[in-house]
C-alpha cells in the first residue's frame, strides 16, 4: 500500500487541522464542518496530481488551447455519518465524481471495550473499472475501512482506490497495510501517536460525527 503524509511540510491545512483539535474552537459544529470540507479540498488538490489525464483541445473565443482534463471516471464513497464533511470538500474539487456512502459503526456486544464492526446501509454506484475514493476522517483500528472495502469489492473490481483519512493512528495504518491490496494508497493529513485503551485516537479531536452532527443515543 502506498501511503501519502500530507502535513509533513507546513501549509495552510496545518492551520485547519489545529483548528479542528482545539477544543476552544470545535465547540462550534459549523466551523468544525467548514475546516473538514477545507481540509477535503487541500487533499483533493494533492490526490490530483497522480490521477491519469487525457489532452484536450479547449476552444477559447480567441483561439485554441491545448490542455489536459481528468481522464479517471471518480466514485467518492464516505463512510456516514462522519465521512460527509470530507466527502463534501471533495465533491466542491471532483464535481463530476459519481457518490456513494456506506454506514459503518461500532458494536459492542458485550458492553465492553471489545466491538465489531457492523455495515449496515449502502447506496452504492457501480465502481467497476473505476477510480474509487474512500473518504472517512478518522483512521484508529483500520476494522471500519477493511470492513467497507470488502463490502465494497464483494461484486465489483475497480480500478484504483484511494482511502482518505484526515487523522490516523499507526495501528489502523499498520492493520490496513496486512489487510488491504499493495495497489491501494492511503492518503493521511495527519498521523498521531497511538491508540488508547478504548481504541479512541491520542491526542485526536474526540468523535468526529459527535462534533460535525451532534451527539447521539
């Protein structure tokens, strides 16, 4: 699996992602959307440029203009509820991109620390032979991207798939890299130090869909 660390030279999505951790700051959902959707389109700009293009000629009122447009036919898929922030950011950059969206939550049957993860919604475009984009913003175990994937390649090949994660921890990269094909990539904002006891990311931001959406039962 190719992985891509976007954060590793400073920029503007730095400043977006100090904004999305501070709890001073996160308290207010709409902003907390608005920096996901921003830190979806810095990505999408960055994911861009290892899609396949195609020339073309543009007719301008002037003349004409050799250039080059996206070849790749776009499937953005985000895991709900959490991932629609991000899809959004990436749908204002790839705006003729099919969309699709998959449920994926933790259960725990026990009450316990112990969970599974459970897929229960789909509506999903056919993404055979096509270029999917996983979009989810947080990253801790791996089990809910491994879980979507295999849902998602049950009857289809595409072909590429980009999993996008804003903050990831290095369990879920290393869980991804043992469960998931070499040809994937794995684009990460931010990479933070580990895991708790609860499987919740440290240092994080907290629940990402609690913070864009409100609590829930």
């Amino acid at each position: 699996m190719k992985i891509h660390y976007i954060s590793e030279n400073n920029s503007i999505l730095n400043h977006f992602l100090s904004q999305i951790r501070n709890i001073n700051v996160q308290n207010d959902s709409m902003r907390f959307r608005r920096n996901i959707e921003r830190i979806g389109e810095i990505m999408a700009y960055e994911l861009s440029k290892i899609l396949t293009y195609k020339n073309v000629e543009i007719q301008t009122p002037l003349g004409i203009k050799n250039t080059t447009e996206i070849a790749a036919d776009l499937v953005l898929c985000s895991i709900l509820r959490a991932g629609l922030p991000l899809h959004t950011g990436f749908l204002n950059y790839f705006d003729n991109a099919e969309n699709s969206f998959v449920s994926a939550c933790r259960y725990h049957p026990n009450n316990d620390h112990e969970f599974e993860i459970r897929v229960e919604y789909q509506a999903v475009s056919n993404i055979n032979n096509k270029t999917v984009l996983l979009l989810d913003p947080m990253l801790a175990t791996g089990q809910s991207v491994v879980a979507v994937h295999e849902k998602l390649v049950e009857n289809a090949t595409p072909e590429e798939i980009h999993i996008v994660v804003v903050i990831a921890a290095p369990e879920g990269i290393a869980y991804l890299e043992k469960k998931l094909p070499e040809n994937c990539h794995l684009w990460v904002a931010s990479l933070d130090e580990k895991l708790n006891e609860k499987n919740y990311i440290i240092p994080g931001l907290g629940d990402a869909g609690d913070l864009a959406f409100g609590s829930k039962l």
